[in-house]
C-alpha cells in the first residue's frame, strides 16, 4: 500500500471535518482516523500520526480512495526490486547475549565508540582476594548527565595482559537485572593472579563507551600494579628513531611488499615484511611496517586459507606499540598465546606508519602452536583498526605470498597478491559469461536472423544454433563462477558490502532466463503467435 507523497497525509478540511488520502494499488482500502490514537490501515501496517496532528480533536472524518492506475503494479515491482539492492544483512541477539562481544566487548550495533570520556565507573569491594573469595563489582555513573544505561558487558581480565582471554567467572545479585554471557568453551575459566576489571557500557544505541578500565585487585602476597602501569611483558619494548629500510632484500633478508619494490623508508604507503636468520644465535629478526590505524600483523601458513596459523601483531595502544603472538583457528579472532618466545622487542610511530621488530627463535618445541621456521609458509600480511589496544576485522583483502618460503632459508625478494586464484577465477568467469557469451548471443538474434534465414545446423537454424549455444554457456559459466566465493569464504560473506546480492540477483535471473526458454513455444506452434 502506498500514500500520496507521504505515508499517512492528512489534510484540513472545513472546521472539524478531515480527510485521509489513501492510495491503493489493487482495492480500496478502508483507514480509520482517530486522534490521538495512532493511524492503522485494516489489513496492512501502519504508522502513527505526526506529534503535531495529536492535538487535533475532528468530529466527522471521510475517508476517500483513490484507485491506482493501471500501470501502479508495475511500478510498486520495479520499486520492490530497487528496494532489494538497498538491504543490509542484520544479525538479531533477542536474549542479549551478544557472544561475539567476548573478545573486544563490542556491542556490534554499526557504530563507533563514544570518543568522549566515560560517565560512568566500575568499584569493587576489595583490593585483594584468596583462593575462592567473592568480589562484589558495581558499575554505576560518574555524572548527573549519564544516570542510566541500557546495557552493559563487564569482563575480569589480567591485568599484566589486558589483550587476553577473560577470567574468573560472576555470581549475579539479581537475575532478573542481568544475565551471565558464557565466553569461551569451559564454564570456570582460569583465576589470574593481578586482575583488573572493564566494562562495556550502553546509553542509548548510538551512544556506547568499550572496555572502561576498573580497579586492580591482586592475590594475597601479590604486589598489585596500577592500572596504568605498562604490561609486564612489555618491559622490554624500546621505540627505535630510524625506519626500516628495503636494503639486502632478496640477498641478506627476503621481504614481501606491497606495492613490488616499495622502500618502507621513504614511501609511507608501503606494506613491508623482512626477515633475517641469525645462524649464530639460531633464530630470526623479523621487520614490519603499514600505514594502519591500529594494527599491522603477519601470519605463517601451511595453505592459502585462513585458519591454523602462527600469528604475530604490532598493535598501536594509545601512544606505543604492543608486539604479541597469536594462533588462528578457523576463521575467528586470533587467540593470544604467551610471548616468551619473543624478545628484542622494538617499535616506531611516525606520520601514520606503524613499525615493530622482533627476535624470534627457530625452533620453541616447549610453546604449542609456535611454527618451525626451518619448514616453508605463505606469509600473510594484514591491517586494520583498533580499539584501546584490541583489534578489529583487518579492512582489506591480506597480502598472500604467491609461493611457500622457507623462513630460516636464504634471501629472496617474494611476490605477492591480495586476490586469491578462486577470486580471480571468479572474476575471468564472470568477464567471460557477460561481456563476451551474453553480447555475442544477443549481436547473433539480432543482425543473423534475417542474414542467415534458410541456413540450419542439426535441423535448427544457424543463428539459433549459436544463440541458444551462447546463452546456454553463459548461464553454465554464471553458476561455476557463483559458486567459488562461496568455496573460498566456506559461506556467505558479510562483509562484502552489496556485492553477493547483486550477485545472487544475476544468478537468480539466469537461472529465470534459461527456464523461460525451455518453455518458450515451437516456432510452429499454435500458442507462438506469428508476426
């Protein structure tokens, strides 16, 4: 159902008396105007009058219905079709466990945090704790502007790694104001020794604040840190002055970059990557650099797919660099490992560009999921955003080496592309089907039908030999190429933008296009009308 102009209009008549336009594509529809009481079409949704027309008090109300024209369905098909290009995909939570929340406690609601000061804080009932006490944790607000929230997420994590897994597990006061969310796959989760609490707080939809930092509470005999302190795994960090540079690669160091050839030292759009073996101290030197607003990372893989590799992150904190290692597995957030394979630690912030390097050794057999360095990977190289020192999704395509290297091995200069080969795939097919098979199926019913009347092929006409052949390819090609994103990302992509829909929506009218003219009657038959 459609309203002139606007959904529900209505317009003043003679002193008491109002008039609601009702447009109907097919029957009249019947509207009841009632003020105030919100307007409801029978049959059909409805909306609730604007504020200013609630104060109208009408004695007598006429309803009239306009009849759309003929062509009306039409356009209310086309409009429907438009409208479906414009849909978003939304994930609903309608318990409010929000379970992708539990790593970067983000709410997931589409927009940034709040860049303002948090108006509310997080208290606890002690300072220190023994094996098995309770500790009673109180969120409230700092400020009479913010008196309330709409929800909250609050998380007890070490406090010496703020980037870890959270710990501990809650007790509620009150179940029926709020509700346990289970992060991880066991139900008591391991006691930190110094923990420090955050909080994820809403106050309206748009308007939220991500991991307010609480108290620190320590175990008994434990010396508590501040909670600004730096972490203590981090006290080997040193900012170094001068950036790195593309020297020696391909002879003392291999290196991937992006674009080929670029110099991190003078182009600050580079992507680099070097690593040097250190055969006397048996382990190797890793570089990396990016214009990134959060983070740059490198992972070891075995394939070209995400999932099951050794990762290792440069993420910008406030003002510094945090370096940690990480494993992947599957396509999900990186889970932080501990960094006692790693030292020589160092970092660089400058005009955007994040720098970090590191040693590391070629062989940790104590470490689980620590890669050895002597076996060969593709090398992976990503960026994205951060948020008070937890990343997000990287924002582009990786960088994928297009060859396995050994990383203890000799220098080499490595290529690299972010199109994976069934992307690419993807695209030559679809290039084929419709700039080549569709506009040559199309140029051959048109200009060879009547230059190529008597000519037959297999009992049919040339020209609708190939035109048929030509389609019939095209709708083949279309379905191969429909299927490899699919493949390549083990499902639907969300984060693709409208991209798979537009897609689905040219396979969807293939598919329409090939079953129309299987049923498309013979020339000769009596349901084809001859011209």
């Amino acid at each position: 159902m459609f309203v002139e102009n606007v959904k529900y209009k209505i317009l003043p008549g003679e002193e008491g008396v109002h008039v609601c336009y009702v447009l109907s594509a097919t029957a009249p529809v019947s509207l009841c105007c009632v003020s105030p009481a919100p307007v409801k079409a029978a049959g059909g949704g409805g909306e609730a009058l604007p504020s200013e027309f609630n104060t109208i008090q009408p004695s007598v109300v006429r309803v009239k219905t306009l009849s759309a024209p003929g062509g009306a369905m039409w356009h209310l098909y086309f409009l429907l079709v438009v409208l479906t290009g414009c849909v978003d995909p939304v994930t609903g939570y309608s318990n409010g466990k929000i379970s992708v929340a539990c790593g970067d406690m983000i709410p997931q609601h589409g927009y940034d945090p709040s860049p303002d000061p948090p108006p509310y804080s997080i208290t606890v009932n002690t300072s220190s704790f023994s094996p098995g006490d309770h500790i009673t944790v109180s969120l409230q607000g700092a400020s009479s502007n913010h008196t309330f929230f709409k929800g909250f997420l609050i998380q007890a994590r070490n406090a010496g790694k703020s980037n870890s897994p959270a710990v501990g597990f809650f007790i509620l006061t009150d179940p029926h104001e709020s509700q346990l969310l289970q992060c991880g796959h066991t139900q008591f989760l391991k006691v930190c020794v110094i923990c420090c609490s955050s909080v994820t707080v809403v106050h309206e939809y748009k308007v939220y604040w991500v991991r307010i930092a609480g108290p620190v509470v320590s175990l008994e005999g434990v010396t508590a840190v501040p909670a600004t302190s730096v972490p203590a795994e981090t006290t080997s960090l040193a900012p170094f002055s001068t950036p790195f540079n593309s020297e020696g690669c391909g002879h003392t160091k291999s290196c991937l970059r992006d674009p080929l050839g670029c110099d991190p030292q003078s182009d600050s759009c580079c992507f680099f990557l070097s690593f040097t073996t250190d055969e006397k101290e048996r382990s190797v030197m890793f570089e990396l650099s990016g214009p990134a607003e959060g983070y740059i990372s490198f992972a070891l893989s075995l394939d070209k797919w995400m999932g099951n590799d050794d990762v290792y992150l440069c993420v910008k904190d406030g003002s510094r660099v945090t370096i940690s290692a990480a494993y992947v597995s599957g396509r999900t957030h990186p889970e932080l490992t501990t960094e006692e394979g790693l030292r020589g630690k160092a970092w660089r912030l400058a005009d955007g560009v994040i720098q970090c390097s590191f040693h590391r050794n070629i062989l940790l057999p104590q470490l689980e999921n620590r890669f050895n360095l002597n076996q060969s990977y593709f090398l992976f190289l990503a960026h994205g955003r951060s948020q008070q020192g937890f990343i997000h999704r990287h924002d582009r395509q990786p960088l994928i080496s297009t060859k396995q290297k050994v990383i203890s091995g000799h220098g080499e200069d490595l290529g690299g592309s972010r199109s994976p080969l069934l992307i690419k795939i993807h695209g030559v097919l679809m290039l084929i089907a419709w700039m080549w098979t569709v506009n040559t199926a199309v140029f051959i019913a048109r200009h060879y039908k009547q230059l190529w009347p008597e000519k037959t092929l297999l009992g049919h006409r040339l020209w609708f030999q190939l035109h048929r052949n030509m389609m019939v390819l095209a709708v083949v090609l279309t379905v191969v190429a429909f299927t490899l994103p699919f493949i390549y990302r083990s499902g639907w992509s969300k984060h693709a933008g409208y991209h798979p829909y537009t897609g689905c929506t040219v396979m969807a009218l293939s598919v329409l296009q090939l079953i129309m003219a299987i049923l498309r009657p013979a020339p000769e038959s009596p349901w084809n009308k001859q011209q």
